[in-house]
C-alpha cells in the first residue's frame, strides 16, 4: 500500500471585485467559488489575493500607467510580495476576455480560467520575458487547467 502524505492547501484571502459601473452586477461568467478554485489551484503559498473585473476604460489606463501600452489587455497582476504570503491585485478586462474567447473559439469560462491560473502564476513571481520563462509558466499553466478538464490553451483548435 502506498503512503498518501496530505499536502494541506494554502491559505487564501481572495477579495473579487467588479466594476458594477461598466460591467453591470451581474457581469461574471462564473460563480464566485469557482474563482476561488482556480486561484487555489494555482497557489504555492499563502496569499492575499484581490481578483477585479474591469471594463475597456480602466483596463486601458492601467495598461497605459504601469506597461506603456495605450490599448486595454486581458490581465495586469500587480504582485506587491512573494515572501512570507504572496500579495497581489490581478485586474481582468472582460470585454477583452469576451473577444479573446470568440476569436480563438474557446469557451469563455476556459478563457477565464486560463488568465485567473496566469495572473495567479505571475503573482508567485513568473512571468513570461524569455522562451524558457515562457515554456515553464505555459507547462504550469496547462498542468493546472487539465485539473479542470481544461484543454491546452496554446494548442490550436482542432478544425
């Protein structure tokens, strides 16, 4: 028989806030606790996590105040700690998350899931700069998805 050790998860303070104004109350795609799943998924620490919904406005100036970048984006992570607790903002654009989805014929909710596990990966410190930064987070990322029964993101859909 084999020993099974129990790896008690992380501890999660997660805060998701929408921007009511743009979005409307009822923007989400997906309940709060399946939020709160795929940023546990992801965590290799304890975190303090701030999950906002934003719309095209807010999306663009941030892109523009903290990346340089004058166009709204899928998700900025703003990590502000990795050590002793990992503390972070990740900030999603959903019409950008909509478009994104419908362009490369992707369930939304797998979209969402995939730039959730993203920022979460890049709260923990990577990121994405060179090709083998790249190829580590990617294979994290699809590691993780596939524990949703999410397929490869990076793949192209099957024609």
């Amino acid at each position: 028989m084999k020993n099974h050790i129990s790896h008690p998860a992380h501890h999660l303070s997660l805060q998701v806030q929408i921007d009511e104004d743009t979005l409307g109350i009822d923007a989400l795609p997906v309940a709060r606790p399946q939020l709160r799943r795929w940023v546990q998924a992801a965590l290799r620490a304890d975190a303090e996590i701030v999950l906002r919904f934003v719309g095209l406005e807010e999306s663009q100036v941030l892109n523009h105040q903290y990346r340089g970048k004058n166009s709204p984006t899928n998700v900025l992570t703003f990590d502000y700690a990795h050590e002793p607790i990992v503390q972070a903002d990740i900030v999603i654009c959903l019409p950008v998350l909509e478009r994104e989805a419908a362009e490369q014929h992707k369930p939304l909710r797998n979209h969402l899931a995939h730039l959730v596990i993203h920022g979460v990966l890049h709260a923990h410190g990577m990121d994405h700069l060179t090709d083998e930064e790249a190829a580590d987070m990617e294979a994290a990322e699809v590691a993780l998805l596939k524990r949703f029964r999410i397929r490869d993101p990076y793949q192209l859909p099957e024609e």
